[in-house]
C-alpha cells in the first residue's frame, strides 16, 4: 500500500509540473491579442513610444516564453526585446534551421494578407535542436510596419 501512495504521489508532482510548464507556454490567442496591442500602440503613441516599449525586456510586450517584434515591409528590425543586435539590421537574409527564409516570408504575408501564421523550424531558447514555430504577422494599419509574436510547438 505505501508502495502505492508514493507511485501515486509521483505521478501527480510530475503531472504538477508538467501543468506549471504549460501554463508558461504563450498561446496563438495571446500572440493575435498582443500584436494587434502593439499595433495599436504604434498608431496610438507614434513609433518612436511603441519602439522603446517593444524593447522593454520586462514590458507587457514579453510574456510567458514569447514576446511581439516590430519590423518595416523591408524587413528591417525597428525592435526587439530579447536580442538588441538585430536592431537597425535587414533580417530577410535569415533562414531557419532547414533553409527556409522566413523573414522574408513574414514581410510577405504582411504585405500581401495584412496577417497571418508563418510556420518554420527554430530551437527554443537554450537548446541546440529546432522545433516547429509558428509566428504571427499583423501589419500595422496605415504603415508600412508589421509586428510578431510566436509560439513552439
């Protein structure tokens, strides 16, 4: 019996943190939610305010494991809250773990639908090993801006 009271025990710590890690998984809402946000707030506030608000690392542009960058139909980073570098710096070149250019892809889809998921292959922060992610696109109205947000699969 004791046995068994520590093998149920196990199961419902593991299956604690298992719920505690998805809940700290940002969801495709939150990522439509919070790009249509930021959107807002470049119309709202001007370009300038919603580029040094995208750049905050502890905003409300950053949540859960994702987080909202700003782009012009170029495919140049205006802002970027986890990695500064690619600020000012044309990413259409960029490509994913399977050669896909997926820069290039959201600046299309921008461009062309207004919104929208681009799938491609990227690891998680931390790991060596590509993962599916998926990115959502939302040009920004009236400009020539979009910004994203995306989840891992």
């Amino acid at each position: 019996m004791r046995r068994l009271t520590i093998v149920a025990m196990t199961f419902l710590f593991v299956l604690s943190l298992a719920g505690a890690a998805m809940a700290q998984s940002a969801s495709k809402d939150e990522c439509v939610a919070t790009c249509k946000a930021a959107a807002t707030l470049v119309n709202d506030k001007g370009l300038d305010a919603a580029i040094a608000e995208i750049n905050k690392k502890d905003g409300k542009f950053v949540w859960k494991d994702s987080y909202v960058f700003l782009m012009d139909l170029d495919g140049k980073m205006l802002a970027h809250p986890v990695s500064s570098a690619l600020i000012g710096k044309d990413q259409t070149g960029l490509t994913d773990k399977a050669g896909k250019p997926f820069i290039k892809e959201f600046v299309e889809v921008a461009k062309t639908k207004g919104e929208g998921w681009v799938t491609y292959m990227w690891p998680k922060p931390g790991a060596e090993a590509a993962v599916k992610k998926l990115t959502y696109v939302y040009r920004v109205p009236g400009k020539n801006l979009f910004v994203g947000a995306g989840i891992y699969e």
